[in-house]
C-alpha cells in the first residue's frame, strides 16, 4: 500500500505554506486530485507529491499555473489519468533512455575510431619524416669524405 501524508507533512516536505498547497490543489485540480479521509482531511498520495513537487520546481522557473497546467496537461493527458497511462509514459522514458544510452556509446565508439584514425595518420606522417631525415643524413654522410677529400687536397697545395 502507498504511504500518505497530510498537507502539513507536505507542505513540510516541499517547503511551501498550507494555503500555496491548497491554491495549486483548486488551479490544478484536473491534475491534483486529492483524496480525503472520512473526516474531509486531504490524503496526498506519495504521486501527488511528487506532482507537486514539480509544480514547486516550475513555480521557481518562473512558469504561472496557467503554464504548468499547459504543461501538466502535455504530460497527464487526461484528468485522473490511471495506472496504465501511467505505466506507459514511465516505459516510453524507460525506452528513451536506452536509446540514449545507446546513442551515447555510439558517438563514443565514433570518437575512439576517429581519434585511431588520427594517431594512425600521425603516425604515417611522422615514418615519412623520419625517412626523409634519414635520406638527408644518408646524403651528407656520403658528401662528408667528399669534403674532406677536397680540404686535404686544398690544404696539402697551400701548405707547399
């Protein structure tokens, strides 16, 4: 069985007064439909609390009531909506998330074989540039006795 809770606990709860509690309850009554006991006390339900807990957060974004029931009435489709309507909203979340979940690992996949295609290019780049440092110093390692062929000779001529 679900807990409930009187509007004092509530209103504890979401830090709001009795009376904003009972002004949310008459604006958003298609939404809000709150039970009483045999002696006329309000039952909140923990999800009507949770209802008017979002009503709270939206308040605080600034949105009017006649907002949140433009909202409310996007997301609750019909007053009273029942444990299936529920139950299928929670299940489309449900299967949102996995699809961005899957989503998620899909661009990291992307990236990791983006960046592997990058380390790879580098890597080509820089076996090119170490071939050709090498030809270089290849090449001036064989001018070198050339050189010193040519000083020895010019040397041994002025030095007569």
């Amino acid at each position: 069985m679900e807990r409930s809770y009187s509007i004092s606990d509530v209103a504890e709860r979401i830090g709001v007064s009795q009376g904003t509690i009972r002004n949310w309850e008459k604006e958003l009554v298609e939404f809000l439909a709150i039970a009483r006991d045999e002696n006329g006390c309000r039952i909140y339900t923990e999800s009507i609390v949770a209802r008017l807990e979002k009503v709270n957060q939206l308040r605080a974004q600034g949105l009017s009531l006649a907002m949140i029931r433009e909202v409310f009435a996007t997301f609750y489709q019909v007053a009273g909506a029942n444990d299936a309507q529920e139950s299928k909203m929670e299940n489309e979340a449900t299967q949102w998330e996995a699809i961005s979940q899957q989503l998620a690992l899909q661009l990291e996949s992307m990236a990791q074989r983006q960046s592997q295609e990058i380390r790879d290019y580098i890597d080509q780049r820089l076996q090119s540039m170490s071939y050709v440092q090498n030809e270089i110093l290849s090449q001036m390692q064989q001018a070198r006795p050339l050189r010193m062929k040519r000083r020895s000779l010019f040397a041994r001529v002025f030095s007569l």
